[in-house]
C-alpha cells in the first residue's frame, strides 16, 4: 500500500498493485485497473517513487526477467 494524499489534505492508502496510470492534468490523476480515478496531492514523479519503493518493499522487482536483465547470475 501507498499513502496519498487528496487534494483536501485527507491522507489514504492505495493498493499500488491496482494502479493503470498516472497522470498529470495538471493536478495528479490515478487511475486504478477497474476505472476508478483519484485526484493526489503529491506529483506525478513522487507518486511514481512511492509505487517503486513499494514494489521494492514487496519484491516484485526481485526477478531479474522483469528488471529487464537477460542472465540470472
């Protein structure tokens, strides 16, 4: 999970699995796999930082097939 916050001030999390997109139109835009939308206060790039720790935490980017590397050493 990530903490967002909305443009209120009000701080959620969000389950970084289920994000599609983000977007910045100019206020940060993110869009969930089932349609659902939220509006953040933090930018684009800091929301994308926050997904990359957390897939770190969780370590999805473990596999060095999805880093991107070709041989497992």
């Amino acid at each position: 999970m990530i903490t967002i916050t909305r443009l209120n001030g009000k701080e959620f999390s969000l389950n970084a699995l289920y994000i599609e997109t983000v977007e910045s139109f100019p206020d940060t835009t993110i869009t969930l796999t089932n349609g659902h939308k939220y509006v953040a206060l933090e930018s684009r790039e800091e929301v994308e930082n926050k997904i990359a720790q957390f897939y770190k935490e969780v370590h999805i980017l473990s596999n060095p097939h999805i880093r991107g590397e070709q041989d497992e050493e």
